[in-house]
C-alpha cells in the first residue's frame, strides 16, 4: 500500500514536471503595435488564431500608444536591452529604423529560420517602400498599409440637395459642396485628419509633385524639401479661404476629424483608409468612401497616392526561437486567406496581389461599393520615380514642423507661402542632421 502510495505520488510529480518543462518551452514573442479601438480588437484575433495552432511560441501583442510613442517607445526599449521582438512603425520612420543598429532584415529573418519566405508575393507599391534601394530584399514586413480617402454623409448630402450618390472630385467642387452643407445645418462642412501626410506629401504626389529632391530621398540623403511651391502654397490658400468661412475646421494633428465625421459632426473628412473599421462600427448614417480631390486647374491630376499606415520591424538580439516563432508569424499573415480577411476587416490595402485577387473572387468590392477606393488610387497610374513614396531622414519631426507651421495658417498668424517656406527651411535643418549622422 505504501509502495504503490510512493509510485503514485512520483507519477503525479513527474506529470507535474512534464507539464511545467513543456510550459516553459513556449516562447513569447512581445509585438508592439498602435491599433486602437476595432483595429486592435483584430490584431488580437489574429495573434489568437496563430497561437492557436503553434503550441512552441505566443505571440503577445501590446498596445503602446499612436505612431510616435510606440516608435520611442521600441528605441528606448532596444537601448536598455528590453526590446520587443516585432515592433509596428509608420511608414515615415523607414529611414529611422533603416539607419539604426536595432533592426534585424525580415528577409534575413526568415533565411535564417529556414522559413521558406516569397518577397515577390507583396504589391510592388507597398514592398518597394519597406525594400533595401541596393538589393531590392524586404527591410520589414508590410502589414497595415492605406492611402487616404474621402469619407461623406449620404444624408447630409441628401438634406443640403446634393446628390448622395456624386462625391466631390475636385476640390473646386469641394469648395462648393462644404458651403452648401453648412448652409444647410452641419457643424462641419469638412476635416482633414493627419494633414501633413494628407495635405502636404499626398496632394504632391496626387498631382505629380516631389516633395523633396532625390526622388523623395529614395537616391540619396542629401534631399532637399522643396513643397513650398506654387501649387501646394494654392491648395493652403484654399484650404484657408474655407477655414474663413468656417467651411474646413480644424481638430487636431491626428485622426481627431474620424470622431467628428462618424459622430455626425463633420460632412465630410478625408482621413486613412484604415479609418474604414471605425466607421463602420460607428455611423449610423449612410455614408459614402471616394477618391482624394485633385486641383482641375492641374494638368495630368490625379496622378497616385502613395501609402500610409506602418509595417512590421523585426529588432535585433532575439535567439533562434524568437526569430522562427517571428518568421511563422508574418508567414501567417501573408497568406492570401489571413491578408484578404485583414484588408476587408479594416479598410488598409491588401498586401499581397493574392489577397486583392481572392476579395473581388469572394465577391466583397461588389457587395462593399468603394472598399476598393483605396487600392484604386494607388494604382491610377504608374508611380513617377518622386511619387512611389519617401524616404527622408528624421520624418516625424519634419511631420511635427509641418503641423506646427499649418497650425499657424489656421490661426492668421501667418501665410500660406510664409508657413510652407518655413516648413521647409526648418525641416532641411533636420535632413542635413540626418545626413552628417549617418554619412
């Protein structure tokens, strides 16, 4: 009795052991994001559904705030030795996490894993912004990619006399429309959410226009910035001409105007196509999705827009079980069925060729009218060597100063000319640090 006691209790503890050592073999991959509200919410079920079916690693996605906190936020994590392994970052701190020792090349990530990996499987629009210019290989995995466009209120339309079903296409008529709207009652005729990136790098590239020299930055770090000319200092006067009559109003640096447009508030809005979950969850109008307007006193506009939204940067210093359990999980999101349902979900592009050729399979731009706006303006025509993207050193703190230097429009503190002039000195500063920092 006693004997069989003692066998009993060494097979409990033995099962105890086993069932701890196998617990202790999962790894936990941390992956820092910045997707909020609904967007989170499916960035946490698609991390579920992988763990789900890979019993060694955890993929454990955490939250750290927008853009810009999360990008300082993985920095300072690297620099005291607590990085995550995968960190989300927009798309204008490519060349910030290209310069730095942080990062570890995605291809090379899945080469070393032995994860069989096709680079060739992602728009070229999308990869050729996250590519090495040298090699043409994958620095970072593209994930959730937009361009902005034109979200509107079908029954605000309906209530000034407009027709729901015409958006405005040129911002002419966008003039028009947003007088007409107020006129008829609305708070806010239109809002434009992250305005440099909108009003600034999208309308140039929109209308065929560098914003820098060295095609964006993408030949070389000696780019200069040159937006300040007389087409984007129109589209500030323009916008500003609006603000006067209380027709454009200004909420904030970042998607502030999706709150106000899907809460009623604002008519219309341009903002990222991404925005699209939020909308959806949350308007209980009918609304419709557009094309940006382009200026029609510009010849050859619009041109394409160039995209938005951020991708995933793998960080250095992880072990061979970290970088697998990495290289799975981005195999897993690339599939046609994952990034099909992703771009659907969420209103960001679909990555893969794949994935856009399985959603018009299942049916989904037929039954969704203008979930495919996005996608469309990114390939209206062929990107010009300056409008495939950019790629200009310290970014988000040109971002900041061109925030800063609109602000000081829409206040009557200074001119348009006077503003985008400034922007642009101020901004060089920053290049040129860039530059001598990393000759």
């Amino acid at each position: 009795m006693f004997q069989h006691a003692i066998r009993k209790t060494a097979a409990v503890v033995i099962m105890a052991l086993a069932a701890s050592a196998q617990a202790q073999a999962v790894t936990e991959i941390p992956f820092w994001h910045s997707m909020e509200g609904e967007l989170g919410k499916t960035v946490s079920s698609l991390a579920d559904r992988f763990n789900q079916t890979h019993s060694d690693v955890k993929i454990v996605p955490v939250y750290k705030g927008n853009y810009e906190q999360s990008l300082a936020a993985g920095i300072a994590a690297y620099r005291s030795g607590n990085a995550p392994a995968i960190l989300q970052v927009y798309e204008v701190g490519t060349a910030t996490m290209m310069a730095s020792k942080a990062i570890k090349p995605v291809y090379q990530v899945f080469k070393d894993a032995g994860v069989p990996y096709d680079e060739k499987i992602f728009v070229p629009t999308v990869s050729g912004y996250y590519s090495d210019s040298k090699t043409g290989h994958l620095l970072s995995q593209p994930f959730n990619s937009s361009t902005p466009v034109l979200y509107y209120n079908k029954d605000a339309f309906k209530k000034a006399g407009l027709d729901p079903e015409q958006a405005p296409k040129t911002w002419q008529q966008m003039a028009e429309y947003t007088a007409k709207l107020r006129a008829s009652g609305m708070k806010c005729g239109y809002a434009s959410g992250w305005q440099g990136w909108i009003q600034i790098e999208n309308f140039s590239a929109w209308h065929g226009l560098p914003i820098a020299t060295k095609n964006n930055g993408f030949d070389g770090l000696d780019a200069v910035l040159e937006f300040n000319k007389p087409v984007q200092v129109k589209h500030i006067q323009m916008l500003e001409d609006m603000n006067k009559k209380g027709d454009f109003t200004y909420y904030g640096r970042k998607d502030e105007p999706t709150e106000k447009f899907y809460n009623g508030d604002c008519a219309m809005t341009t903002a990222s196509s991404g925005s699209l979950a939020n909308i959806r969850q949350y308007a209980k109008f009918n609304y419709g999705v557009a094309m940006m307007p382009y200026d029609a006193d510009e010849k050859g506009a619009p041109q394409n827009a160039i995209i938005g939204g951020a991708s995933l940067w793998v960080m250095n210093g992880k072990d061979a079980a970290t970088y697998k359990g990495v290289a799975e999980f981005m195999q897993f999101l690339s599939t046609p069925e994952i990034a099909a349902e992703w771009h659907q979900k969420t209103g960001y592009l679909p990555i893969t060729t794949a994935a856009y050729e399985l959603t018009k399979q299942q049916g989904f731009y037929d039954k969704n009218p203008g979930a495919d706006i996005a996608t469309r303006q990114m390939l209206n025509k062929a990107p010009l060597p300056f409008t495939k993207g950019l790629r200009l050193g310290n970014m988000p703190q040109i971002r900041t100063i061109v925030d800063e230097e609109l602000e000081s429009v829409w206040t009557g503190k200074k001119t348009p000319q006077q503003a985008l002039d400034a922007a642009v000195e101020r901004g060089n500063v920053l290049l040129r640090r860039f530059e001598q920092a990393n000759k």
